[in-house]
C-alpha cells in the first residue's frame, strides 16, 4: 500500500523531475521553506490521515515534505522515500530539547535501503532568533552520521528568506553532480 501510494505522489512528477525530501523537527521551518520557494504553486495532499503531503516546484526540481501526527514510522517511510534524489534536513536552532532525537531521525531516515548515497544539505533554520543549538554543534554531531556522503551544513533564516536560495541552489548541483 505504502509503494502504491509512493507511485501516486510520484506520478505527479514532470518528466526530468527530481524529488528533494525536506526532513526535519516539527516546526523546524519545512512548510515555510516550500513557500519561500514557490508561494504561488504549493500543493497540499492527504494521502492517508493524518499524514500532510505538501509540495512544490524550483526549475527541474519537485521539493516535497510532509507533517504528521504520530503514525507508524515505517509506513511512512515507503510513502516519502522511494525516488529521492536529495534530501535536505531541518534543525530548529532554538530546540535543545529535541536535538539528541533529531539527530536519530536523521540517522534513521538516510540509512533507509532508498536513501543510501544521496547528497544531504543539513539547514540549521531560524538564526535570527536566539541560537541555543550553535551551527558548530550540529555539525560535530552530523559528521559521523554523514560519513561518505556529499553533504553540507547552512544557516537559514527561512522566515527572512536568508539562505534559501543558497539552499536550493546546494541541492539542485548536488544532485545534478551525484547523477554523472
Ligand atoms: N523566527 C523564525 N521563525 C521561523 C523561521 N522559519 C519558520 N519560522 C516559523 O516557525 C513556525 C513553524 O514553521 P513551519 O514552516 O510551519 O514548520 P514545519 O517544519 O513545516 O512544521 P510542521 O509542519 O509542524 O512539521 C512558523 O510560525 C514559521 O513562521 C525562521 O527562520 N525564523
Ligand atoms: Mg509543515
């Protein structure tokens, strides 16, 4: 069921379309990062309640996220993972409390079967607030988890629109360089 449904998000692709999968903390910035994008085109689909798909389109790119009420894991792994060709994954600068699990969501989804060697861009959003979770202890913690990838570390201001271009920009020649 979960592959059927990857097929049907997948169907919606263009041709020559590239899917990035934004991950991340709730509230991390991922809705407001697609609308940064592409304010005027981001589609909103529900699949399966209570999962939220929301998408959008950047050049050759599909960017999708998605958030969710507690929902078995697994499941929705084969509905977002299948035919990724980058992933960009979203800290909350501001959120102590939830770093050490972020960080094993993050481990957790990259070392999924469909996620093995695609570029990684590591957004740690929200820079214009208070930072409790600096940019340099993120990345001491994402080094071994990210060993062997192409990967980047930014800091974002998504709401200011700082760093989003940059973002996109990161991913879109990553995945062009993993695909030679
Ligand atoms: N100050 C500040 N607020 C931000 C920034 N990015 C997003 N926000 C705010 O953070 C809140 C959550 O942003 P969302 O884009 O909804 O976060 P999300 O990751 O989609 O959250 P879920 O869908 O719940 O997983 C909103 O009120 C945004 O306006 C930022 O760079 N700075
Ligand atoms: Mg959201």
């Amino acid at each position: 069921m979960g592959a059927i449904l990857a097929k049907i998000l997948n169907y919606h692709n263009q041709e020559n379309q590239k899917k990035i999968l934004v991950l991340g903390e709730d509230s991390a910035g991922k809705t407001t990062f697609l609308y940064k994008l592409n304010s005027r085109d981001v589609k909103t689909e529900m699949p399966i309640f209570p999962i939220n798909l929301e998408s959008t389109t950047y050049n050759n790119l599909k960017i999708v996220c998605c958030d969710t009420l507690p929902f078995d894991r697994d499941y929705k792994f084969r509905l977002l993972h299948p035919e990724t060709y980058g992933i960009i994954f979203m800290f909350d600068v501001t959120d102590e409390q939830r770093f050490d699990d972020v960080l094993k969501e993050l481990k957790t989804h990259i070392n999924q079967p469909d996620m093995l060697g695609l570029p990684v861009l590591i957004i740690c959003n929200k820079i214009d607030l208070k930072i409790v979770v600096s940019i340099e202890r993120v990345k001491e913690n994402v080094i071994p988890i990210l060993e062997g990838r192409v990967w980047e570390i930014m800091g974002t201001s998504v709401v200011n629109d700082v760093g989003v271009k940059e973002s996109i920009s990161w991913i879109s020649n990553a995945v062009e360089n993993n695909l030679r």
